[in-house]
C-alpha cells in the first residue's frame, strides 16, 4: 500500500501551488497599487522578479508531477514489474526535475534576500554578508544545475535510457550528487533565515509585529523540514543502492522504514511551494495593515469596541465616564443654542 498515493498527492500539489499564485498575485498587487508612491515610476525590484521566475519553475514542475502520475508508474519505484515505457517516463521525469528544480530554490532564496536588503539594508554589516550569501547562493544554483546536467557529459539522454546499468562507468555518482545538493539546500537555507531573524531582532517592533515576522520565519523552517526529510531519504538509500544507475528493486527486497514513510520527490514539492509561500507573505504586510485599519475605522468595530467598554466600566463611575454618550444635538439645536448664547453675550 501506497503511503503517497496519486489521489492524494496530486491535490496537495494543485491547492499548495494554487495558494502560492494566489500569494504572488496579492504581492503584485500590493506593490502596484499599495506601496507605490509618487516619486517611484517602476514599483517593482529584483526581489519580484526572481520570485516571478521561482513561481513560473514550481508551476512547471507541478504539472511534470501531474503529467508523472498519468503517463508514469503512479508514484512507485521502479521495479521488475514496472513496463518499459513507464520507466522511461520516470526517467525523464526525474532528470528534468533535477535540472529545473536548481533555480528554483536559488531564485526563493535570492528574492527574500533581496526584498529584506530595503530593510536591513542601512546596515552595513547586513549588506556585506547579504551580498556574500547572494554570490554563494547564485555560484550554488549555477554549479548543481549543471552538474545535474552534464553528469553524463555530452550525452544527457543517457540519464534515460532504458539500460542504466551502463552508465556506472560513464555517468559520475548521481546518489553523491543529490545527497551534497540536499546538505547544502538546508544549510543555505539555514543561513538566509538565520542572517534574517538576527537583524530582526534589532528592529524595534512591537510584539504584535514581532510575533507576526517569526510566524513567517516559521513557515520558512518548515520548508527547511522539508528538506531535512529529504536528505535523510538520500542518505538512509544511498548505502543500500538505491541510488545508483540502473537500480531495480526487487519485489521481495526489505526496505527499511525510513525509504517507505519517506517520499523525497513529495518533500522537494512540499519545499519548493512553502518556500514560495514564505518569500511573498513578508510583502502583504502593506495589505494587512491597510485591510486592519479600515476594518478599525468601521462603523461595525467602533459600535462594538465600545459597547464592550461601557459593559466593563464600574458602576460607581458609569454616570461620570458615559456622560459624554448622550445623543448629539441636530443641527438646528445647536444653531439656536448658539444664537441665545451670542444675544446674552454679546462681543464688545
């Protein structure tokens, strides 16, 4: 019995992807109508634009995974029993989604950096290390995309080619390489909300607002969980085989329980998508605080919001603290009143 079945899977992936178009939309929205101003033409940064291109990989690779669950072997490992074309499917499959997924990852973490550069960024200390991280960041993406894709050299169809067993002598390690990939993707993750969450602390915010940016670091750590699981998927497989060229596994081998409660092409969509989710929450805050404060101004809250204060004002001191509650006086009333007042009072 499948853990990751397709019928449960494949809606994960639809809703969680779904949520992040919707949250990059909202960012748009707010950077082109909210946070605009007068002097600023262009309202938009790098930031956007490298979540713009994280957005459109993770897209592509739901719908690889959706196409994978039709045309492929609905999410099981390959096999003995598993059919020829099935297998060249996932083959494929996996190749393009090694390849792809590099600059997605790169391109989450570049724009939060980015986006938290016009914050921090009156700190020299946090420019500094923040464009250290970026040059680290870019140099990692660019390096294991193309390790993934020249790991065959000038032959990248041999990664899915029906007989792989031939590519342990002209192939490099492909476990080694997804296992160093996988390490380093938690570390550097680990060192953009590490740099993030040590200037935040320097910010002199409420604890509303406080409490509110470590929700979204937290959100940030749970793609980072994701990854971990990822890894540890990686190394439990790795000295079992089951990551080297042309493995089958058979159908009565015993596999340990961490490789069947652990999916890692589940957990490297679970961490794509919450690290979409992560990199835009930051940027509705303009939105919250917009919505917060008409919400505030409402007839609605302010008749509410006072009603409760009438009901938890003492009694001894209601008639003192209510006497300015009286209906108001029309217009008419208090024309009068101030005419009466102008005749016995009149200015010398």
């Amino acid at each position: 019995m499948l853990l990751y079945p397709p019928s449960i899977v494949m809606p994960i992936y639809g809703i969680f992807t779904a949520i992040g178009i919707m949250l990059t939309f909202l960012r748009f929205f707010v950077r082109a109508s909210i946070s605009r101003t007068r002097h600023t033409r262009n309202p938009f940064g790098l930031d956007d634009l490298f979540i713009l291109v994280g957005l459109v990989i993770v897209c592509t690779c739901a719908a690889i995974q959706f196409y994978k669950s039709i045309h492929g072997n609905g999410g099981e490992a390959t096999s003995s029993t598993t059919k020829a074309h099935e297998a060249i499917v996932e083959y494929k499959i996996d190749f393009a989604m090694l390849v792809i997924e590099k600059p997605a990852f790169g391109a989450i973490k570049l724009s939060l950096l980015l986006f938290y550069r016009g914050i921090f960024g009156h700190w020299s200390s946090f420019q500094k290390i923040n464009n250290w991280l970026m040059a680290l960041i870019m140099a990692w993406t660019l390096s294991f995309m193309l390790a993934d894709l020249f790991l065959c050299g000038a032959h990248p169809e041999y990664q899915w080619i029906l007989d792989q067993k031939p590519n342990r002598a002209r192939c490099g390690d492909k476990g080694l390489l997804l296992i160093l990939f996988g390490l380093t993707s938690v570390i550097t993750d680990a060192l953009v909300v590490g740099l993030l969450l040590l200037y935040l602390r320097r910010l002199r915010l409420r604890f509303s607002k406080r409490f509110a940016a470590y929700g979204v670091f937290l959100l940030g750590g749970t793609s980072t969980l994701a990854g971990i699981l990822r890894t540890i998927f990686l190394c439990v497989a790795y000295p079992h085989g089951r990551l080297t060229w042309g493995y089958i596994s058979p159908p009565e081998a015993k596999v340990p329980p961490t490789l069947k409660v652990i999916n890692p092409t589940f957990w490297v969509m679970m961490e794509m998508l919450l690290g979409l989710w992560a990199a835009n929450l930051p940027t509705l805050a303009p939105l919250v605080r917009t919505i917060n404060n008409r919400f505030r101004s409402s007839t609605f809250y302010r008749t509410f919001s006072r009603s409760d204060r009438i009901d938890t004002i003492k009694p001894a001191t209601a008639l003192r603290t209510t006497a300015h509650l009286r209906p108001l006086k029309t217009w008419n009333e208090s024309y009068n009143d101030s005419k009466a007042m102008s005749e016995e009072h009149p200015l010398v």
